[in-house]
C-alpha cells in the first residue's frame, strides 16, 4: 500500500492560525480556524449541487448504480453465517422510493418525526433513506436508554410511525400504554402473525416493510425534497441526568460536515477514498458518528456491510468482509492491541522480544514518514493485519479519547494512518480530526473547515485564555448554520444553556492550543464524563446511590477516559461498618478502629461486592457500578478541602488527592489473574 501523504509543508509549522478580523472578547482567546482557511472569507458551507441528504445519497446511486451498496451476512439453518449478500445502489433506490411513498400513503407529512429502533442493518438505511426522500424526520431510539427515556422520547416528539425489528416492537408494545401517540410499527425482519393482532389490541397496526414498500409502489408519489434548512436527524443524548434531550440536526448540517470530510480527502489531509472502499457498519446508528459515515458512504458511492448483530464476533465478520476503513472507538481498538498481545507473550519470551523489536523499528520508520517496513511487515505484522481483513487503509477513532499506545500499535500492526477525531453530537459528531502525517501525541487535531473553536476561560477551574506556555479554556465552536445543531428539540432553556447570543456551541470540554495550534482536550467543566466506550457518566447520580446503603458514609466516584471502567472511593459510615466488619469476620488484634478495620486482608473485596449487589438494585447500568474501591477513613470535609462550604464535593481537589490510589485501582483491574 503507497504510504499517505503528509500534510503541507506550510501546515507542519502551525496548523491553525488566528481567524481574520475575529473581535476581541473580554474572557475569551482568539477564535482559531484550520491553516488551509487563512485566506478564504467563508468557512466551507454546502457541496455544489447537493442540498439535502437525500440528493446525497442520488450522488451515491449516479456513481455506483449496478454496484453493491448494503450487504449483509447469511446464515444457514443451524445459525452458521456465510458469506456477504449485496443488494445493489439502484435496488435500494427503487425500495427507497416504494418505503417512501408508502409512509405518504400512511399520512405522514413533510417533518412529521418517523422513529427507527434496531441494531445496525440493511433495513436501518432503507428507512432512512425513505424518511430523506420526502422530508421526513428520523428519531432513533435505542435500549441503552430505559424505557422511561423511551416514553419521553415517542412522546415528546409525538410520534406516529416507527420502524423496528420485531424484538424491539415488543419492547415498544410492553410499554404501549404510556405512548398515546404511536399508532403505526414498520417491522424490519420476519415476526409472527399473532403478533399483528397483539398489536392490534394495543391500538397499533402492524405493516411489514416489504408490505409498505408494497403499498407505495402500487401509489407512487412525487418526492417532496428536503430543504437545506429542513430538519433531518433529532438525536437523543444518552447518559446525563435528567431526560435525554433531542439534538435537532439539520440536511445543511450534515451536508456541510461532509464537505469539510470531503475537502480533507481532497487536499490530501485524508487518504484517498472512492466508490470501491469498503466500510464495517456496527457502531450504533443511533449516534453521529456513523450517521456521517454513512453520508461519506453515500458521497463516494461506496459499500457499507454490516455486522452479524454480535459484537463478540465482530473480528469473524470483518475478516470475512475485508474492509478498506475502519470506524471504531478506543474500547473495540484496546480489545484488539489486548488480545495481539497476549497473543504474542503467550509464544514465549523469544516471540515477545521479536515481537517488540519488530514494534520499535516499524515505529522508527512511520517517524520518518514510512508507513511500510520491508522486513517486519512480511515477518512479524502481517498475520496481526489480516485480523482486520489486511485491506485496511485508514483508521478513525472518536467518542473518547485514546491512548498514544494504542494508536502507535495500530500503525505498526495496519501499515496504516489512524485518525481520531473529536466532536460530539451537537456539532453533527466531529469539529476536529488528526492529519494523515501527523504522528504527534495527545492532540485532537484541527477545526474541520466548516468550523472555528475559541477558548473561554474558566477563573473557577484556573484556566483561562493568558495561561502560558499556552491557552487554555472551554471548547467553543462557532455556529454559522454549517454543522452546529440548530437547538434541542422543544427545550428552549437547555439550547440557551449551550448556544449562547453570539452563535457560540459550548462544549464543556476543556481545551488547549499546543504550540503548533493543535487542540487539546485536558478536562470536563460540568460533573459528566465519558469512559473508553463512549459511555457518559454522571458521577453524582451514581454516588447518590452509593450514600444510601447504611455502610456508606460518603462516596467519590471517578472514570478515567481512557479506561472502560468506574473506580470509587468509599467513607464507610463508622458505627454501622465497624459492626458489619465484625460480623463478617474482619475483626483485628485489639484495635477495632475504622483506621485500623479498613486495611484488613477482604475487607474491601467482601464491600465491593455488597456494594455491587446494592448498586444493581439500585438501578444502576453495568458500567455504572464501580469495579474497584479504595476506603477512606477520613471524612470528605471543608476543612481537608474536599467539600465545597456548600457540601459539594470538590472534584478536582479528590481527583489530585486520591491519584495514587485510582492509579492502584486501575492497575488491579488490569493485572492477570494470578
């Protein structure tokens, strides 16, 4: 494979420079922009010609008409999947048209809100791509949620219709009776006929997919195209306290977002893509990032095959598909560099120390712009690469951060650019992205061009704008109708709280310019945090958890981005605790204090796992149960600087207090088992 070009000569000095004639703002930087825009007017708006997803996805059908477009695996009848099926750009397109002119035919209307509730699968585009014909508004719902979020979302949105798969209709009828509104459930895959009279009794009709696709072919309609400014996607947040709230994206949205992907690719920032790359479509179609995959798959008229529903056997599916581009998150991509090296350690010492030879050389080379080795390649990396299929060109990454480890892992193993991006749903998924070329650590790369990010300081977290050696902030992007969400759906007061009067996103990520103009992301302003898989966190609502089983006193709950778990420190409430201990067994040689009974050999083991038990009944999500505790004898107070003189604690403070000991505790939860 011919190695990636690097970025400019120019942009290798400094990749983003000062936005022309940007107004000094009292407590704020400089808005940045991407080098490559110095001297354009404009930030990038539209592609020329394409106005709406829909016409997005007519360029994929002009290019790549008797090409495959959706492919998914077969199985035989005792569940063995076989290879990839395809079904053709200009199928789809006809299905497209028949789905669509049947949901008129159900009486929908232009920006009425359609529901899609599946996994990722063929059938996921095809209602997709029917909603976009005639401008109508896709809500994805998916089970992470709760069934409370469910209800808040058909109902807030008044949904009608919505397409799912039969597993997810029952879901949806479980809870019929809080959902007033829905009367209609396109079912995507095969369901029993009983089902329909089930349904019926609920007061929904239930239509098969190819019975409305039916339905519309025997009436067919002339679309009723999306404007640029029509809604497209609302999008609800996951993983915050309180509802989830829907982020409105609009065609000019996601059209522009594109474009900024499309100018990358272009200008040689990007590698290279066309109508015969291959993309692996298993990250949740429910989230922006594969959403605007899917619409780079559309602009280059490529192939999207999707995963056999299991994510434990993704690597079965991608060595049987061989894709050219790999989307991921830093949990899939830890659990590959994981499993190659163990692989590798468990060959013995000779194989691990070729193994790491092989790793630092390969590395030398991609520091000098080679993304080949002539010798470890063929001997060393070449039965890791075709764990990916061995056509993978480029890598992405995003949702989380990842670490500098893992991506150089990535390089050597793939011979290929790894990417990641940063952004998040309300900047229709990306606002920056590393350059093919740039090997640098720790950075998230550059404004996209339809993008400008400043830097608002912070005094109440001590980062401001003046910090040296270099600026530091919350992450703000600029919303000039390009790829910033136009508002959350009917909740006027939480669109104020992130678009301010000026036409400024506020992140919440803290942020930093290196010293090449490079954006960092260093912190969180509000108590909410992602971990590796991209799961948000709200640490308040799990401690409050916590706090009500009788042996709890106090609890800091803390997840590093990096990693894919929550760990916790624990005051015990002293009287109840000392009781418990001594009733398990934990009692010491005379000296029964708390000091004394939390360092005891099981203690802490025997507490995880009451607390375990209690945080589960407690409601709380998987990974939302701390997985490793350290004890506290000493209270949380104002004195030690921990609570606020309002009882709140002081996060940042516990953090550098107790690094040693989350260091410990993420050690112990990846140390083999003895």
């Amino acid at each position: 494979m011919a190695n990636a070009p690097a970025p400019p000569a120019a942009a290798t000095k400094m990749y983003t420079i000062e936005s022309p004639n940007a107004p000094d703002e009292p407590g704020c930087g400089t808005p940045r922009r991407a080098a490559y825009m110095a001297d354009q007017p404009e930030l990038l708006g539209m592609i020329p010609g394409i106005n709406s997803l829909h016409e997005m996805f007519l360029t994929g059908v002009k290019i790549s008409s008797d090409k495959p477009y959706l492919g998914h695996r077969t199985k035989d009848e005792n569940g063995n999947l076989g290879p990839y099926v395809w079904t053709t750009w200009g199928e789809v397109y006809q299905r497209v048209k028949g789905i669509s002119a049947g949901l008129v035919k159900l009486g929908l209307l232009p920006q009425d809100p359609v529901g899609i509730f599946a996994i990722n699968r063929p059938e996921w585009i095809l209602a997709q791509q029917s909603c976009f014909m005639n401008a109508f508004v896709t809500v994805p719902l998916y089970d992470t949620l709760g069934d409370e979020a469910l209800q808040h979302i058909v109902n807030q949105t008044d949904m009608r219709v919505c397409f799912a798969t039969h597993d997810k209709a029952e879901k949806l009828m479980q809870v019929k009776s809080e959902l007033p509104t829905l009367t209609t459930i396109v079912v995507l895959n095969e369901f029993p006929e009983s089902f329909v009279a089930d349904a019926k009794a609920h007061g929904v009709d239930v239509i098969a997919l190819a019975e409305l696709e039916q339905r519309g072919k025997d009436h067919p309609v002339e679309p009723t195209k999306p404007t640029p400014d029509d809604l497209a996607v609302v999008s609800y947040t996951s993983g915050t306290t309180g509802k989830p709230k829907g982020v409105m994206l609009t065609h000019r949205n996601l059209v522009c977002f594109t474009n900024s992907i499309e100018y990358l690719v272009k200008n040689g920032y990007l590698v290279s893509l066309s109508a015969d790359d291959v993309h692996l479509s298993y990250l949740s179609l429910a989230h922006g990032f594969e959403l605007v995959i899917q619409q780079l798959v559309c602009l280059y008229g490529a192939r999207a095959g999707f995963y056999s529903g299991d994510t434990r056997t993704i690597l079965n599916d991608i060595a049987e598909l061989k894709p050219t581009v790999f989307l991921s998150v830093p949990r899939v991509l830890q659990r590959i560099y994981d499993s190659v090296l163990a692989g590798v350690k468990a060959k013995g010492t000779v194989a691990w120390w070729v193994f790491q030879t092989a790793i630092a050389q390969k590395k030398a080379a991609i520091a000098r712009g080679r993304l080949t080795h002539p010798v470890w390649d063929k001997l060393v990396f070449a039965s890791i690469r075709v764990k990916l299929g061995g056509r993978v060109k480029l890598m992405l990454t995003g949702s989380a951060p990842i670490s500098n480890d893992v991506k150089d892992f990535l390089r050597c193993c793939f011979s290929c650019n790894v990417f990641e991006g940063y952004g998040q749903t309300e900047t229709s998924a990306g606002v920056a992205v590393t350059w093919a070329g740039d090997y640098d650590a720790g950075h998230v790369g550059v404004p996209l061009a339809c993008s400008e990010i400043k830097l608002r300081d912070i005094p109440e977290m001590d980062y401001t704008s003046n910090d040296k050696p270099f600026p530091r902030g919350e992450v703000c992007i600029l919303c000039r109708g390009t790829n910033i969400f136009k508002g959350y759906f009917r909740n006027e007061e939480k669109t104020a709280e992130t678009l301010d009067a000026d036409g400024w996103c506020h992140s919440g990520d803290v942020g930093m310019w290196d010293a090449q103009g490079r954006l960092m992301v260093i912190d969180r302003i509000k108590d909410i945090f992602k971990l590796a898989q991209g799961e948000y966190i709200a640490p308040e609502k799990i401690e409050n958890v916590y706090i009500k089983h009788e042996l709890v006193a106090q609890a800091f709950v803390y997840g590093d981005s990096l990693q894919s778990a929550l760990v916790g420190v624990i005051v015990p409430d002293k009287r109840p605790f000392l009781a418990w201990a001594k009733a398990q067994g934990f009692a010491t040689t005379g000296d029964e204090s708390l000091e004394n009974v939390v360092k005891v050999e099981g203690v802490r083991a025997k507490l995880l796992e009451v607390l375990t038990a209690h945080a589960r009944n407690g409601g709380l999500k998987g990974f939302e149960i701390v997985k490793a505790i350290t004890l506290e004898p000493q209270h949380f107070a104002v004195e030690n600087n921990l609570l606020t003189p309002t009882l709140k604690l002081r996060r940042i403070d516990a953090r550098k207090r107790y690094r040693a000991e989350i260091d410990k505790m993420y050690a112990s939860l990846t140390a083999p088992a003895e």
